[in-house]
C-alpha cells in the first residue's frame, strides 16, 4: 500500500491593518474628540471671585449681567473654610475674552428691590445676579468681588457729577435727575466725604442731556411732597411715583456757563428756594445790627427791598454786647445785583461792590432803612425787608466788613403780642366788678321808673299835649293860606297908597305948605309895604311860625 502525500499546513496571517468593521467606532471617536475640542476652544474665559457669603447664587442658575446683557453664567459655588466668604466661578461668553482685564469689578445684584425701578420685582422669583464693570486687558482669573454696586462705573455715553450735601437720607439709588419735568439722569449712589462730616451723591447724566446742564448749574432736593400756603406756587405739589419713593432731584440751569467736566463737584440744596437764591459769584455782601435777640430770622430767609426779593440771609448771630450791656443780633446777608436791573445801563463786570454801595448809599439819604417784617402779617415767614422811611432820622452807609445798612424797628410778632398784652393788662386794671354792680343798680331803678305810676302818667300827659298840638297845627294848616291872602291884599294896598301918594306929591309940587310932611308919610307907607312883603315870604317858606314863633 502506497504512501498518500502529506497535506499542507497553514499558515495564519493577520492582516496589517484591521478590518472595515473598526472603521465606524474609530470614526465616531474621532468626531467626539473634535466636538470636544471645539467645544473647549469655544469656552470663553473663567474667573473665580471672591464673595462675602450670600445666598442665593447657585451653580449652572446665577447669570452674569453686564447693562442687563447676559454675558456669563455661574458653573461652581464653595465656602471658605471660615465659611465667611464664598468663591464664585464664572464662565464667560467668548466674546469677553480681553475684557476682563486689570480693574474689572464684579457685585451681586437683584439682592434687594429697587421700587425706583419695578422690574427688579423679578428678581424675587429669578434670584440675583453678578454685575461686572469690564476693563480691557489680559484675564484676571481670581478677583474679590464688591459687596454692593459701585458708584462710578464705565459709562461712555454720559457723564457723572458728586453733589455734596449735610445729610444723608433723601435720596437713595436708581432716584431720577429732573430738568423742569423730565428725566435727564439717575442718582448711582452716595457715600460720606472722607475726613469731614459730608456726604457725596453721585449722578449720572445722559450724554443727550448735557446741553442741558453747565458749571452753573445749580441741583437740589425735590421728591418731597410739599405744601405752600403762600406765595405764586402755593398749593400741593406732588412729585412723580418713582421720586416718591426714592427721593429725587432737580436742577435748575442759568443761560450761561461751560459744559462741567467728569466728576466736578456741585453743592446739593435742601430745596428749590434755596438753590434758586443761593449766592452767585456777583453777590455783593452787608450786615445788619438788630437790638436784641433776631426775632425770627434765620439762615435762608429773604432779603426784599421794596417788595421784591433781592437776596438771602446767610447767616445770624446773637451777642452780647458788654460795653452797652444789651444783647444783639449781627445778620449777614448778601444782594444780588441781577435782581435790581439798572435803567439804560448794566452792572459793572469787575466793581459790583463799588457799584452797589453807591446806590445804597443814595437810597439811605432818602430814608432806606433795614426793618424785621412778616410776610402776610402774624403768619407769614420772617424777613429782612429794605424799605423807604420818609420821616426816619438822617443816616448813613456805615463803613464795616461788610458795609452796614442803618436799622430801625418794625412791626414784629413780638411787638404786635406786646401791644395785645399791654392792652389787656389795662383792661384787666379796670374795676370791673364795681362796674358791674353799678350797671346792675341802673338798670333796676330804670325797670322801677318804667313800672311806676308816675311815669305812665307823664307818658299819658305827653301823648294829650301832642294831640293837642297836633289838632293846632292841623286847624293853623287850614287858615293859613287865607290868612297869606289877607297879608298879600294888605301888602298891595298899602303899596298903591305909597305910589298915589307919590303922584300927589309930584302934582302939587315941592314948596306947597300943605304937603310939608307928605314925604315922611310916604316913608313910613314904603317901610309898612316891606315888612309886610318880608312877613308874607316868611310865611309861604315857615308856616308853622305862625304857632311856634321866628326861628332863631
């Protein structure tokens, strides 16, 4: 039996590379790394900030705002280990890389409600936030965070004014700025002035508003409700809801001043009055002497002359003085010369002083003296009035730092009570109840007179003589008029004797013997015609003289 051939063996080989089947995973590894690269190579830039420990931020929750753009979101939240500060990562939006640099300052927002702005209502469901101030540079990667909002922040379209004021309260952020009505700006916050006892508030003013304001401007408190009882402004004033409650201010503009600069300092007025008569650069300064205490004035009252206001009062100081032994009080106060326009000409630029010297001194040789009055009467506020004395003792402006205007008393409160005490310290001097008794006689024996018989007797008497008197006057009424027709008769008979007498006389002639006393006759006969003429024009004019006689 023959041998068979031995089979061969075989031979594995594996293939160098793998088969098709491993090209799908490795395909799909290769798209996951490159997602994931992409999506590393996306990540915009992370910080870490240091907060004091504060609820409410939570992880992949808290955005980041920047002017209520979101622009980053918190990814990780952990204490310290003295569990006083927390640290905060951030992840920011690409866009933000360079924009983190040196100077970026970040807060937590939306911790508390704004009702100056009632969107940030919202802020009780959503939680807070974290606001950032950028600054450009290279990341900061660990900062410490601010525990509120800071002041002054990066605002390329505006500018922001310090107001400085002596009191804290009333106005708080996010307050509206007002120009005649209409918001211009915002209050973003105040704090006290270092090394003294003021405050500062910050403003901020819209770029589309600076023509509105200048180094004059002139800002003051105005969120108050306020009550005039006098003057053209009196009345209610209600300020707009959001000033309500967070307070306000306004600002008043003169017409001509230069565009203030970033962060140049105005002086804050408790109120409108005050801002519209503060001292201007022009002001010209003078003093008053008042004998005794101020009686009423104070700091910020008005300055009138003639009736209409010319300056303020600045300030006022109570002495005494040892050589006299009185008590007296020195006003300061300062005029405006704006206020008192010169007829055909203008105030001098530079020589204010000299200029308005010269006037006061004129009108204190025509009798202009400084008098303490009330403005209405009683009721009205206390004011320093400069008013024309017609009758005032001759006086000059005297030389003085400032320059002294004569004074002379007026009609107070304090003078007026005085008058009113001394009126009733008479009247309570007067017996009173000696008076009183004495009426009390007079009137009982009037009411026994009235009742006795005797006087109804008398009344009686008197109503019969009346009667009487009237029936004589009734019964003379009735012939009288002929008893005139016999005095007319008479009168014109006895002027025709006269006038035949007359004739007679001229007939016979002036020599004749027989009619040697005609002529007296005639004289006695005319003298009878007049009296008789006078009677009868007596009578048509006094009836009644006929019973009760000539008038005297």
């Amino acid at each position: 039996m023959s041998e068979q051939p031995a089979m061969p063996k075989a031979v594995i080989r594996r293939p160098r590379w793998p088969g098709l089947i491993w090209a799908v995973p490795i395909a799909a590894l290769i798209i996951v790394v490159w997602l994931a690269l992409q999506d590393y190579l996306a990540q915009g830039p992370t910080v870490t900030v240091e907060f004091p420990t504060t609820g409410g931020i939570k992880a992949d929750h808290t955005v980041v705002k920047f002017r209520g753009v979101t622009v980053g979101h918190v990814t990780r939240t952990r204490l310290s280990r003295s569990l006083q500060e927390m640290y905060v990562t951030i992840r920011f939006d690409p866009y933000m890389a360079g924009h983190l640099g040196k100077g970026t300052r970040y807060w937590i927002g939306g911790a508390e409600v704004n009702l100056t702005d009632l969107g940030s209502l919202k802020s009780l469901i959503a939680g807070p936030y974290i606001g950032v101030d950028p600054h450009p540079g290279p990341t900061i990667q660990k900062v410490r965070g601010l525990t509120q909002e800071p002041v002054l922040k990066s605002e390329p379209k505006g500018l922001t004014l310090v107001l400085d004021s002596n009191r804290f309260e009333g106005v708080t952020r996010g307050a509206p700025v007002f120009y005649k009505g209409m918001q211009i700006g915002e209050v973003r916050g105040k704090a006290a002035a270092p090394g003294d006892q003021h405050f500062r508030v910050y403003v901020f003013i819209a770029e589309r508003f600076l023509h509105l304001i200048n180094n004059h401007s002139r800002f003051y408190l105005s969120g108050n409700i306020q009550f005039h009882l006098f003057g053209k402004d009196s009345g209610l004033h209600i300020p707009p809801t959001n000033a309500i409650f967070s307070g306000a201010i306004s600002v008043i503009s003169p017409r001509n001043g230069a565009v203030p600069k970033a962060d140049q300092h105005f002086i804050l007025y408790p109120n409108q009055e005050a801002a519209r008569w503060a001292p201007s650069a022009q002001a010209v300064p003078y003093q008053v002497l008042i004998p005794g205490g101020p009686q009423g004035l104070q700091t910020g009252s008005s300055v009138l002359l003639e009736g209409v206001r010319v300056g303020t009062v600045q300030r006022v100081k109570l002495y005494y003085d040892a050589r006299s032994h009185q008590l007296q009080t020195q006003v300061l106060f300062e005029l405006e010369p704006e206020s008192i326009p010169l007829v055909g000409e203008v105030w001098p630029a530079r020589d204010d002083q000299r200029a308005m010297n010269a006037m006061i001194s004129s009108l204190i040789t025509k009798g202009l003296r400084a008098t303490v009055a009330q403005s209405p009467a009683i009721v009205g506020p206390t004011q320093l009035d400069l008013t024309m004395h017609r009758s005032a003792p001759k006086a000059i402006l005297v030389s003085a730092r400032p320059p002294r205007i004569p004074f002379v008393s007026g009609s107070s409160l304090a003078d007026t009570l005085g008058q009113v005490d001394g009126i009733l310290r008479q009247i309570h001097a007067l017996p009173l109840a000696a008076i009183a008794r004495n009426l009390q006689a007079t009137t009982a024996q009037l009411a026994a007179l009235s009742q006795s018989a005797q006087t109804h007797q008398t009344l009686a008497n008197l109503a019969a003589a009346s009667r009487h008197l009237n029936a004589i006057l009734q019964s003379s009424q009735s012939q009288l008029p002929a008893i005139l027709k016999q005095i007319h008769q008479a009168s014109q008979a006895t002027a025709q004797a006269a006038h035949s007498a007359q004739e007679l006389l001229s007939a016979e002639g002036e020599n004749a013997p027989e009619t040697s006393n005609l002529p007296r006759t005639l004289y006695q006969l005319n003298r009878a015609s007049e009296s008789l003429r006078s009677l009868s024009d007596y009578l048509d004019q006094h009836p009644n003289a006929l019973i009760l006689g000539k008038e005297p």
